[in-house]
C-alpha cells in the first residue's frame, strides 16, 4: 500500500523543486522597476518555497 503514494509524491515534489529553482533564476533575470520588489520576491521565494513561486508567476503574468 505505501509503494502506490510514494511514486505521485515523489513525481510532485520533483516539480515543486523544478519550479522553485525556476522562480529564483526568472527572479535574478528580470528587471523590476523596483529593485526592492526583487529582493522581496526572492525572500518570499526563499521562505516559502512553493506558494511563493506560485504567487510570483501569478504576478509576472497581470
């Protein structure tokens, strides 16, 4: 019974990892008009890994 979890959650926290590598090196490339809103962002990023990334892409977009 464990081996049948253990794979989707492996498989998720690959992609958590995948994109929270790939906030902090978007974050270090683009250029905000504050230079303040990068270094929140990337703390943001930093502390909470996975809903911090996810907020920074929602944000990027609009």
């Amino acid at each position: 019974m464990m081996l049948t979890w253990s794979i989707p959650i492996l498989i998720l926290g690959f992609l958590s990892i995948i994109l929270w590598f790939w906030a902090i090196i978007d974050i270090n490339r683009s250029n905000f008009k504050e230079p303040k809103h990068k270094g929140l962002f990337l703390f943001m990023v930093l502390i909470t890994p996975i809903i911090g990334s996810i907020i920074y892409f929602q944000m990027k977009k609009g």
